[in-house]
C-alpha cells in the first residue's frame, strides 16, 4: 500500500490536467471561430466597392452574435446554477445528520447557501433592455 498515495496523486494531476485542456480547447475554438468571421466580413470589405452602413452594421452584428441572447443564456445558466446549490445546501446539512458529523457538514452547507446566494445575485446583476444587454 505504498504506492497509493502517488498513485492518487497521479490520478489527481490526469484529472485536473484533462479539465484545463478542455476549457482551453473551447477557449481557442471561440477564437479561431470569431477570427474566420472576422476574415470573412474583412474579405468582404476589400472586395466590395461600396457597402453602406445598414449592411455594414449587420454583418458586424452577426459576427458579434446576439449580446441579448448571450446575456440572456448566461443568466438562466447562474439561476439554475443557484437553484441546484441551494438544493444541495439542507442534503449536505441531512448528510451530516446521517453520518454523525453534523456540524462539520452543516458549516459546509452554509457556505454552499452563501455561494447560491452569489449565483442569485449575480444573475440579477445582468440586465436586459431592449436596445442593448449589459453583463
């Protein structure tokens, strides 16, 4: 049993490794997304004598996306991220009760309900107008 240790170790490290190159993996294909729109609308431009500023405006509004529905994705993702914690919160607390170590597991539980209350706020923190979102 005394290669455990390094064994979980190891295990740990794959883990968290194989966590960053997907969050990297998705960052980089966001960008070289945007970058060949952009190259688009920028071969379009060269290639076009006269383009005027409605057409201009939405081709620029198409390779942004839609900030509305970004910001309207990215705050039903906080508020269903702050309804799952805030569910898990009393399960910690009952978990604790169940096996016989209450108060540890009920101060985790109130961090776990102080980080639903973050997601909440953050989500109203978004606002939504017609003309324009703020994040």
């Amino acid at each position: 049993m005394e290669g455990t240790g390094i064994v979980a170790g190891m295990g740990a490290f794959a883990f968290w490794m194989f966590i960053a190159a997907v969050a990297v993996a998705g960052i980089w294909s966001e960008v070289r997304e945007k970058a060949e729109k952009q190259k688009t609308l920028r071969d379009m431009l060269n290639k076009s004598d006269s383009l005027d500023e409605e057409m201009l405006g939405k081709l620029t509004a198409l390779i942004e996306g839609d900030k509305r529905e970004k910001a309207q994705s990215t705050k039903n993702g906080l508020e269903v991220a702050h309804k799952i914690t805030l569910a898990v919160a009393p399960g910690l607390a009952i978990l604790g009760l169940m096996v016989g170590a209450f108060l540890p597991l009920l101060g985790v539980a109130g961090l776990v309900g102080c980080v639903s209350y973050g997601l909440l706020m953050a989500s109203r923190t978004i606002k939504i107008d017609d003309d324009a979102a703020t994040l």
